[in-house]
C-alpha cells in the first residue's frame, strides 16, 4: 500500500491508541502498556461484533528505526494470527511511503475457518 507521509510519520500510526485519529470504525482497549502507546509488550483487544470474543493482541516487536512493528494476535474460539507492517520509502519521495501488511492466520475452531473464508478476504482489506 502507497501512504502519502514519510515513512517515519506513516510509521507512528501503527500502534493501537493512534488508529482512533484515522480509523472511524476502530476501538483498542489497551490493557498493559508503559508509555500508553506502540511497544514491546504493549497488550490491547478489539471486538468485532461478528467474533465469539475480543480478540486479544500482543505487539512483540516495535523497531522506529527499522520502521517495523509485529503483532500476535489470538480470537478465542476462532483464530490465531501475526501481522508484520513494514514502512519503507519510495525512491525520491519523502512525502510517500510503500507500507507492507502481511498476515498469518491459522483458525482453531470452525468460526476461525469461516471468518478466513468469507471475511478477512483481500476485498475486504
């Protein structure tokens, strides 16, 4: 994905306190984090109506330097999954970045399966 910002300033936006500044439809409880934003360790959940459960996510790896955070996140009842978000820049422009999101997901219950199938599709994203 193309991000009209630097990849430092796209970069900020991946943490689960500063999605509520862009992303109409997102709440984050955050339930353990040191700075009250992006970190190692930083715990939170969302809840889709359409899940059995919140589902419950743990940033394991936050690097400003190298413009990378990583997620683990686990649906009860449903899922579990890791999303890895790389900012990069784009050659000769500092206003624009090239954003990488890349998911793993495996389900753990029929619900995980059907949500992979009929939900989380490339469209939807």
């Amino acid at each position: 994905m193309t991000i009209e910002a630097s990849p430092e300033g796209a970069f900020v936006y991946f943490c689960p306190q500063r999605e509520h500044e862009y992303l109409q439809d997102w709440k984050a409880q955050i339930l353990f984090s040191e700075s009250g934003f992006a970190e190692p360790g930083c715990i939170f959940q969302t809840n889709r109506p359409d899940d059995p459960a919140p589902t419950t996510w743990v940033i394991h790896a936050h690097d400003p330097r190298k413009l990378e955070v990583h997620f683990v996140m686990v649906t009860p009842e449903s899922r579990v999954g890791r999303l890895s978000v790389i900012c990069r820049p784009l050659e000769d422009q500092v206003d624009r970045c090239h954003v990488t999101f890349t998911y793993e997901m495996t389900p753990i219950a029929a619900h995980g399966e059907r949500f992979l199938e009929e939900v989380f599709t490339a469209d939807s994203f």
